[in-house]
C-alpha cells in the first residue's frame, strides 16, 4: 500500500507491503503529487503482476551462485577468478538463505564475517558481484523485481589508496634472492621473474600483459610493445625505455620459447585466449613464441614467496606499477601517461602517481630559478647596429675570441 507526504522538496512517496522479516519498502522523492502516484501506482503493479506471475520457484543463494557461475561468468574476462569467488560465498550462511527471505540483516552478516579476514575494497567488490547476481534474479523471475535485500545497505568505507613505491636498494635486494645480474643470461625461471619485474618497473605493464608478450607483439627497433588483451579490453601499444628494450633483449637470446597461444588454431587454444562471442580472433603466425614461459598468476605468487625470504615488507609484484607511473609522471604530460599505462578516465591516474610535497616545491624552486636566469641573460643582451663594412671584422674578432677564451664571456672591440 503506498502512502504519500508533502515535504520540502516535493512529495515522499512510501509503498510498504508485506510485516516482519518479509516487509518490502520503497521510497522515493518526486517533484510533484502527480509523478509520486504514478511511480507508486507502476511499482505496486509491477508486483502484483510479479505475484500472479509467481516466482519460479524456492531458490537459496547458492543455487542464485551456481547459476550465475554458469551462464553469466563465462562470457566476462575475468571468469576463472569470478567462478571462485561465487564458489566462496557456499561457505558462508548467506547460501543457504531463501532469496524470497532473504533480508538486509543477511547481506550485514555477510559482510560482519567477511571483514574478519578481508580488507573492505575487497568486500565492496563482492557486494557488486552479490548485487549482479541478484538482478540477475530478478530477469530469471526467482525473485520479485520489487525485493532487493541490498536496497539502503550502508557499504563499508573503502581504505585509501595503497602508495607503496620501490626502492632502489629494495630492487637489488630482490634482484639478489631470484639470482638475477644484468650482465647475465635468463636461464631459471627465477631469472624470469625477475626481469619480469625490472620490465613493469620500466614500463608499468601489468603482470598479465607481461607474461603474454610474444615476438610477433615487440618492434624492438621502434621499442614499442603492442598488447592483444588488457584489463579494460582495449588493444594499446606501450612505448619502452631503453632499459626495458635491454631486458627484452636478453629474453630473445633465451635458447628455447613457449608457444604463442594466438599461434593456435582457436579450438587449441586455453580459455583466456579464445574470442568472446562476436569477437574476431586474433592471429599471430606459426612461428610467433611467447617470451616468458611463467603464467601471470605464478608470477605473482612466486615474487611473494622470494620476497618472504627477505627483510623487505609490504611489497608486491603490481606495486611496480605504481613505481613506474610514478616515475613516468616526471617526464610525461597526464594524456600521454593514460595512453601508456592503459587508462580510459584521467582520474585513475591518482591513485598511482605519488608525487611528494617535497617533491614538487623542488621542482617549483628549479622552474623559478630558471626564470629567473633567462630574465638576467634578456637583460644582458643589449641591441647593437653596425655598418655592413664592419660585418666581416666582427665575424673575424668574434672566432679569434672564441678560439682563445675558455670563459662564458667574451669581449669583442670593434
């Protein structure tokens, strides 16, 4: 039943139905009597042609889990690890809630016992998936459109963003546990590693789109690295320092190779490589050969397991990429530093690039100092006229005194 108030800013309409846990509450704020009724009035339709319709069906959260796992993760990039997560959730008591039943008390218990081991950037990500899920629900009529027992759920406060950068004796430490020296070839996968993370430092690629650099993607002579497949989805070429273009180098030398996976026929190829439906393949030639033989997901686990061996702290293999936007930041304008590392929203940008206060009151004192000079060396120059007959003895006293002075300035007598 739908109630309405007047209140300052237009008309509260309120539709309530339902008592105790099984209460369903909407409300919204219109301009006018007219648009709150006629809201209240599709609303209050929509559930009752939902009810006469009947809901296929008593469905628990891990059934809503399974069925999302099957038919929704697959067509994502990021199915695996979305599959697992799904899978992860059957352990909490929030699977075994009826989603007819279910209730805002549920989902705050789910995120109560999800605090106790995870930080909250990674419970938000799951609410999201949750909330997909149940709108999924709602399209497959297992729950009415009119429930959601995530509506006015207060989300935790996601942390500040991580600003851990690498330091210069941090890279040799780590340099030293893999066994890795720049005057050496890649033998181990230990080494492999290691110019993995050199690499990101230079380039600030991801893990992923590291391990996935083939021959057919490098122009070494142009030092361009080309990547099929990135986070976002979007194809983009990253220019390399000549340190990164070395660390290649020593890859090629390398006296075996892993196969391209684009160098497959489709049917051959691991999932992660396979078009997305309506994609169009791509297609490196039969002699394509990956450059590293280590997978994105062993490189990572691998650098935290020689990190361990170390007095270092707190470092991970991605927060190389933090280092290397941080260091492009010095050098590149904000457009040209979103185009190198991948993204879409300028905005993103802050999260990675560090910059300290100290930092940038040097770098404010270097532009003023310069100014300055460049004010002085204007202010020094004074504007002379000569008679065209003098122009060749002044050419000539000028590179006699250049040939015998060793000082900044000369004198020349006319």
């Amino acid at each position: 039943m739908a109630s309405f108030e007047k209140i300052g800013s237009g008309v509260r309409a309120v539709i309530s139905r339902g008592t105790g846990k099984h209460r369903i509450k909407k409300t919204k704020v219109w301009p006018t009597m007219k648009q709150a009724k006629r809201w209240a009035t599709e609303i209050e339709h929509a559930y009752e042609q939902q009810q006469r319709e009947g809901v296929s069906g008593d469905f628990t959260f891990a059934e809503l889990f399974d069925e999302y796992a099957e038919k929704v993760s697959p067509k994502k990039k990021g199915a695996h690890w979305e599959q697992l997560r799904l899978a992860l959730f059957k352990r909490f008591p929030l699977s075994d809630v009826l989603l007819k039943d279910a209730t805002l008390v549920d989902i705050e218990q789910f995120i109560s016992m999800r605090l106790k081991t995870v930080k909250s950037s990674t419970v938000n990500r799951e609410l999201n998936l949750i909330r997909h899920c149940i709108t999924k629900a709602h399209h497959w009529c297992w729950l009415p459109r009119t429930q959601n027992p995530m509506d006015d759920l207060e989300r935790p406060e996601d942390p500040p963003p991580r600003e851990r950068l690498v330091a210069p004796d941090e890279i040799e430490v780590m340099c030293h546990v893999l066994d890795y020296k720049d005057d050496e070839p890649v033998h181990t996968i230990c080494h492999e590693v290691a110019v993995a993370w050199l690499f990101a430092i230079e380039s600030a690629m991801r893990a992923g789109e590291i391990t996935d650099i083939c021959t057919s993607c490098c122009s070494l002579d142009n030092a361009v690295v080309k990547i099929e497949q990135t986070k976002n989805g979007s194809k983009r070429d990253v220019p390399v320092t000549s340190r990164g273009i070395k660390l290649l180098e020593k890859l090629y030398e390398k006296p075996e190779h892993a196969v391209c996976p684009y160098s497959l026929p489709v049917d051959e190829r691991p999932k992660r490589y396979q078009p997305k439906p309506g994609q169009a393949p791509i297609y490196h030639h039969g002699e394509c050969k990956r450059l590293f033989h280590v997978s994105a997901g062993s490189l990572s686990s691998m650098f935290r397991k020689y990190r361990l061996r170390t007095p270092i702290q707190d470092l991970t293999f991605h927060d190389s990429r933090h280092e290397a936007i941080t260091r492009l930041a010095k050098s590149h304008s904000p457009f040209d530093l979103a185009r190198i590392v991948g993204h879409k929203d300028i905005k993103q940008l802050m999260t990675y690039y560090n910059k300290s206060a100290i930092d940038i009151a040097k770098a404010m004192r270097e532009d003023e100092s310069a100014s300055a000079q460049l004010a002085s060396d204007n202010k020094s120059m004074e504007a002379f006229t000569i008679d065209k007959d003098q122009l060749p003895h002044l050419i000539t006293s000028l590179l006699t005194a250049l040939q015998n002075s060793n000082d900044k300035a000369i004198e020349i007598n006319l």
